[in-house]
C-alpha cells in the first residue's frame, strides 16, 4: 500500500521533513549541520544510536553521535527533547505507513545498522551511520541526502572564506609594504578589532565583514602620494585634504567586489567621529557602522603605541588615557570600555 498524498499521515510526514530540512538548511557551520543531522535521524528511524562521520584527505572522523548529553541544539524549532522526538510525530508505526516506505512492519526485515553514504557534488562527504533502527525507509535516505547537499554547500563556503581572506591579507600586505611603520598594522588591527566586537556580543555573522574591513581599513591610502603619506612633519591643509580622500578611495575599490560591499561601506567610515566631526561624511552616533567605530577605537590605539615618522610611541598606558579623555567626542563610549575590558585598564 502506497502513502497516499493528502492523507492525514502524508501531511504530517510532509511537514516535519520540511522542518528537519530547514533546520538543516539553517546550520552554520559543519559541526552545528552534524549535531541537527544525527537527531534528526534519530526521529526519523526511531534509532537507538545515530552518528555522522565526515571524510576529509582519505580520513574519516566522527563529528557528531546521538544520543550525546553535551548536545543541546534542537533538530528544529518545533522539537522537544530527544527521546520524544524519537518517539512521536507522524513516524509511528500505528499511525500508517510512513515508517516503512509504504509496506507494513511485519513485511520488512528491520536491520542492525544502516550505513548511508553522504554523496554531493560527485564526491563521498562522509557517512550517516544509524543503528537499530525501528523505522529504516526512503524519510532517512531522504535526510541523508539533504545533509550531504548542506555539507557539500559549507564546505564550499568555507573554502571561498578562505580563499577572500587570503586575497585580503595579500592586499592589505601589498598596502603596508609601502611604509616600514605600519607593517603588520592591520593585522594587529583586525585581530584587536575581532576581541571589541566578541566583548560587545557583535552578531558572529558580522565577523567577517569586521576583519576584512579591519585588514583593509588603508588600502585608499594607495591613492595617496608618498611625500604626503610619509612626511615626517605635520602635514598642510592642502595635504590633509588629500589624506582624508583615502577612505572614499578605499570604498570605490571595494565595492567593486561583490563579497567585499559590505566591508567597503566600513572602510569608508572608519574616520567618522562619534560627535560627527569626522570624515568623509560627518556621520554621528548610531549612523556609524558598529564596525567602523570598532575599527576607529583599535587603529586609533595601535597608532598611538606604534612609533610613527612623526612622533615616538606612546605607552600603553598614555594611549588608554587618551581613549578615555575622546570617549563620547571622537569614539562611542561603550567601544572604549569594551577596549579597555580586552586590553587591561
């Protein structure tokens, strides 16, 4: 007898598969995708035990396993504790067929252990072991498959991450090389800058956006000719006026990479001033980037301990005083007490 579309059982089926997919979907990250995918295997078979082993460089290594104490992500939204989950929802047996793929219980020789490959993109991910399950049939291959697809989707992101961070480094490298006093800077920058955010609880899917802004925050600075970028005395109007065209410059460039617009917007304000005498725009307050005032907070401090053509380095301790005396003028107040928090009083 065939599970027919429509029936109280078909719908119920239907809707939490649609559910443990969007859970999946939602991961972010392969550890997070591992822990939904064996739970929800889990359901799905009624299985006493369920385990994802992943397959990188000709190796396999368990990522995740069910049941786990430690584990605390639901499958979904809409699931309860574990051992319910298993056991209720639409895959009873004494609620139809769904369990079975459309034949009863009784007909089918319930297996020990069941090994599903995760294939995606023409390649073996990994494996979705299930043991003793009461409900094996095509809503577990079905999960399975749909895990592999995610995997196979982070993977690929993670390795484009990567491979953006690089081109990154390498600009930002490229940048610095033109001045012996701020090798390295953007480095310290955009690590510093990635502690102010995690202090202030920044939304993790902002980092990256964070670090490449970090790392870049100069690269207009190409724009600017080195008798000015480099002059060892105080720079004239007419000098500052081009300096200050430097964070315009460095948007233009990166704007004109789609993964990189958002960190171009950064760049472009990491000279505005809490007070809103800053530039390019004289932006204030809230109108800032988070980002940007982050990046404002940490380059102003590392610039102050950094010896510099134009004047010693200053102690830590001097540089923090002259945060402090800025806070709520030139910097947002809570950006500094997050610096300090990170740094030390």
């Amino acid at each position: 007898m065939l599970l027919q579309v429509g029936t109280p059982v078909a719908a119920g089926v239907a809707k939490r598969l649609a559910a443990i997919c969007e859970a999946l979907s939602e991961a972010a990250d392969a550890e997070e995708l591992a822990r939904r995918a064996v739970r929800a295997a889990a359901e799905v078979a009624g299985a006493r035990r369920t385990e994802l082993w992943r397959r990188e460089a000709g190796q396999e290594r368990l990522e995740a396993g069910w049941p786990d104490e430690t584990e605390a992500t639901p499958v979904s939204p809409t699931s309860g504790a574990a051992e319910q989950a298993v056991a209720d929802g639409p895959w009873d047996e004494d609620r139809g067929p769904a369990g079975s793929g459309g034949m009863p219980p009784s007909a089918q020789a319930v297996p020990e252990r069941v090994d599903i490959p995760l294939r995606a993109c023409g390649e073996t991910l990994g494996r979705l072991v299930v043991i003793e399950p009461r409900r094996p049939g095509p809503w577990l291959e079905l999960v399975a498959a749909h895990t592999a697809v995610c995997l196979a989707h982070l993977e690929a992101r993670q390795s484009l991450r990567r491979t953006v961070l690089q081109m990154v480094t390498a600009f930002s490298e490229l940048v610095e090389s033109r001045d012996q006093y701020t090798e390295a800077h953007s480095l310290h920058i955009a690590e510093l800058a990635l502690q102010v955010g995690l202090r202030l609880g920044l939304d993790p899917a902002r980092f990256d956006s964070l670090i490449y802004a970090a790392l870049l925050h100069d690269l207009g600075k190409v724009g600017v000719p080195d008798a000015i970028l480099l002059k060892p005395g105080a720079l004239s109007e007419a000098e500052w006026e081009t300096m200050r065209r430097h964070p315009s410059i460095g948007r233009r460039a990166l704007e004109r990479i789609d993964l990189l617009r958002d960190a171009a917007e950064i760049v472009e304000q990491h000279h505005e001033r809490f007070d809103g005498n800053g530039y390019p725009h004289g932006l204030a307050g809230e109108a800032i980037r988070i980002e940007a005032r982050i990046i404002a907070v940490v380059d102003a401090f590392d610039a102050m301990t950094t010896t510099r053509p134009y004047r010693p380095a200053l102690s830590r301790a001097q540089a923090l005083a002259e945060l402090r005396r800025c806070a709520g003028s030139q910097f947002d107040p809570r950006v500094v007490e997050a610096l300090l928090s990170v740094v030390g009083p």
